[in-house]
C-alpha cells in the first residue's frame, strides 16, 4: 500500500466535529430500569413506569460536571418501549402514569441537553421485541424508519444517531433483515451532521464493552470494516452484566503498514469510539451500588480512549425514581476535577522546530485550541523534531500530542527525550498518534523535551502539543 493512498483518506466534516467532541454519555432507561432487567422482552405492564423524581437537568448537569459534551438517550431499547410517544406504537410514555400520559423523557432531556450545552445524541434499537411486524421485511422498516423520522425531526439538531446491532427472532421465529441503507439514508436526509455510529459508516466500535483500548488506533482501515459491523455476531447476547466487562476485542492491529501490506481493497475513514458502562450492567440495579466504577479507574480509560485516538462514550443509567444515584454523580465529579486537573498542569513553553514547511509555524503547537495553527516539517527532513524549552525546569508526567487528522492519519512512531542537567535522554515512546495521544511519563524533572518523528506516512502534520507537569493537588 503506497504512502499517498494512505494519506488520501479523510475525516468528512461530520466526522472530524464529532472527534472533537472527545467525551459525551449514554442514558439507558426505560421499562427495563422498573423491571431490573438488562433485555426486556416487550409487553411489560406500562403502569410500572412512573419516575416521580425525574430531573433530566441532575442527568445532563452530572455528565456536564463530568467533562462530557453530549448525551446520548436509548429512545428505544431492544423490548420495543418508547421513551418519547410514538406515533407508531402505544407500547411507549404516553401509556404510563408518568406526566399524566404527557411525558416525553427525549423533549426533556434535549432541553436539560440544550440549557447545560452539550449536544443531543439517539440511540433507536432496531430489536424490537413488542411490535407484531418484526421479521416481516418491509412492513417492519417502515415502521422504524416512522419512528427513526420521529427522532430525527421533532428534538432538533442530534450529533450521533446509534445504532446497535442486535438481531433476535421475531414472532413465530422470523428474523428480519434489517434495511440499513434506507436507515442511513434517512439519517442523511433529516440529520446531514449526525454521524451514524457502530452499525453505521460513520464510526466504529472499539470490539469490546470493557473500555480497552488498542496500543495504536488506526483511523484509516479496509473498507469491509464498513460491513462487519452491519453483522451482530458480536453483539450482546445474554441478560446480564457480565458483558460490558468482557474483554474479547478484534484484531488489536487494523491500520499499521504491516497490516495493510498486502490489502488491495479501498480504504476508508473509520474511527473508533470507546463505549462502556460506569456499572457492570448497562441499566440501573440496586444490587450494582456497590460496583460503580470510581474516578480514578474511569479517568484511566478516558485518557486511554480519549488519548489513544478514540471517543469515550461512557454509560450512566437512572434509577427508576428518575435520578441518578449518588454513587454515579459522586465518580463523574471526581471524573471531571481529574481531567481539569490534567488539563491545568500543562507547562508554558517555547516551541522550536528542526524545519519548517513554508506557511506553518511551530510556535502554534503550544496550545491544544483545535484550529489554532499547525506545524509541518520542511520536505527532506528525514527526522523531525520539535522542543520545547520549559520557563524554568519542571518535573513532567505526562505529553499531549495532536495531528491535524484533516491531512489524514500520518505519524507512525514518535520519541520523547528529556534534558536532564544538560544531557538528553530517551524519556518515552509512541505509536501513531491520529486525533490525540495522551502520554503518560515516569516523573522526571527536566528544562526541555524533544519529540522527534521517527516514522510516518508522508510528511507529518501535528495540530498541538502539551507538556503535563506533576498535580499541585
């Protein structure tokens, strides 16, 4: 595979605002919350639902506190159960007692979303275990297409349409067919910025529910990655809470040169998002209280995901009175003073470059501000590098990097050294880069770091760099 194919490809615009993004949540609620179930089977008593706490503002306000900068809802999980009325099925809200029948738990959290400034995702399952017309081809995805219409036309902008690949059998054993390209058609159409993930061109799942990460995430993978993920024979198939910490991830290696080696195919753009669940299950049990993940763990995965070139999508599910517990709120607080934490320890620093391609400016990776400038060495310089001379020597423990992945996924391989009393030495190393990489750095104190791109795929273009200095907490 030649270097200009592999730099050719590209984020679309919907893709590149949605790695920006970098962090946002996921909301599961529903019957399944009143029922203590992972996988409803549909037709459950609607009277059940009845959330007389539900505040949308203490979900958004938690996951704002958090560092997110979106939300997205399970509209409709696999049992078939609304969160908004449908006008398609009285299997939703407007038949429980909550709200009186007037409830529409998506209206309120877009507005709770709006009011706190984060973006509005869906997710719409297109498991459906209530409607009778599930397994019968067409007659079914009119009926989700009704409903995917609903979504898309009646809360307002949506950032990210999810779609889970989950297939059961319908009545009488039917299994249906699922018309993903009219689904991704319709997204197209009524939300032209949303980015259609995990069974969807858009974005790709990371291969497990765990929160592990790849040591190099490639964004640039073969085409029929696309088609993998139509496939639900990794999707979750038993009702517990076992999977979302199961470790069985694809390929570690989708991207690297070596990978690629002997692919004739086309390449695509297809970036990976990092989903799990701040609880073992992916809805709200009393009996998990105790198993909530705690800030530390889940600042490691975000700096993992986040930092490793991927989005972290991270699962926070309500009670079914309608909150979030205490012991979620209390993790995503701690969550968010760890990541302003990290982000207020980078170190001021002159930036200077062995070479310089005309037009672009060293000094503008600095800052981690996207748009903000970007470097790219002269032609023919066989080993780039960049220092950055620290105002006065400073223990450093971490390194934040950043490609301009407009110009494709490029660096292959990067080494830091530090100057430790006037000598340079070997302090850190990296794969590829793409979007961010977050570097973690044996504390050591140094005046200056130097990155030198070892390998890439063409020129390098880097967007940001940011020294971590040790926590003053």
């Amino acid at each position: 595979m030649d270097l200009d194919t592999l730099t050719a490809v590209r984020p679309s615009a919907r893709q590149y605002a949605w790695q920006s993004m970098e962090f946002y949540g996921f909301i599961h609620f529903g019957m399944n919350t009143v029922t203590d179930r992972e996988w409803g089977e549909g037709h459950d008593d609607l009277s059940l639902f009845d959330p007389v706490d539900f505040d949308a503002d203490q979900w958004v306000g938690a996951m704002k506190d958090a560092g997110m900068t979106g939300v997205i809802v399970t509209c409709k999980h696999h049992d078939g159960f609304c969160l908004w009325p449908s006008g398609q099925t009285d299997y939703s809200v407007a038949s429980t007692p909550w709200r009186g029948g007037d409830g529409d738990v998506v209206a309120e959290v877009a507005r709770a979303a709006e009011r706190h400034g984060l973006k509005l995702g869906v997710y719409l399952s297109p498991w459906d275990r209530t409607d009778a017309s599930y397994g019968a081809g067409t007659a079914y995805d009119d009926y989700y297409v009704a409903q995917l219409t609903e979504l898309l036309t009646h809360y307002g902008p949506v950032f990210s349409v999810w779609l889970d690949g989950a297939n059961g059998e319908g009545a009488n054993g039917k299994v249906q067919h699922y018309d993903w390209d009219r689904y991704y058609a319709t997204v197209r159409a009524l939300q032209p910025d949303a980015v259609i993930s995990v069974c969807g061109p858009d974005v790709r799942w990371c291969g497990n529910e765990a929160g592990h990460t790849r040591p190099d995430e490639w964004s640039v993978v073969p085409r029929e990655l696309q088609d993998v993920e139509r496939v639900a024979d990794k999707s979750q198939k038993v009702d517990d809470g076992e999977f979302s910490r199961d470790l069985g991830s694809d390929e570690e290696d989708l991207g690297s040169r070596d990978a690629l080696a002997d692919y004739t195919g086309e390449l695509v753009w297809y970036p990976a998002e990092v989903n799990t669940s701040i609880r073992p299950g992916w809805f709200y049990h009393a009996d998990e209280d105790a198993r909530v993940r705690g800030a530390e763990e889940l600042f490691e995965i975000y700096k993992r995901s986040v930092g490793g070139n991927s989005t972290f999508l991270l699962n926070v599910p309500p009670r079914p009175d309608g909150l979030l517990a205490e012991e979620d709120v209390a993790a995503l607080r701690g969550l968010g003073a760890l990541i302003r934490d990290m982000r207020a320890r980078a170190l001021t620093a002159s930036v200077t470059a062995s070479t310089t391609a005309d037009g672009h400016d060293a000094r503008s990776l600095s800052t981690l501000e996207n748009d903000s400038g970007v470097w790219a060495p002269a032609d023919g310089d066989a080993a780039p590098t960049v220092t950055l001379t620290l105002d006065a020597p400073a223990t450093v423990v971490g390194l934040v990097l950043k490609e301009e992945i407009r110009e494709g996924q490029r660096v292959e391989r990067v080494v830091v050294s530090g100057r430790v009393d006037g000598h340079w030495m070997e302090i850190a190393e990296s794969g590829c880069i793409g979007y961010q990489r977050i570097l973690d750095i044996a504390p050591v104190t140094v005046d200056a770091l130097r990155l030198t791109i070892a390998r890439s795929r063409g020129t390098a273009v880097l967007a940001g760099i940011a020294v971590l200095g040790e926590s003053a907490r």
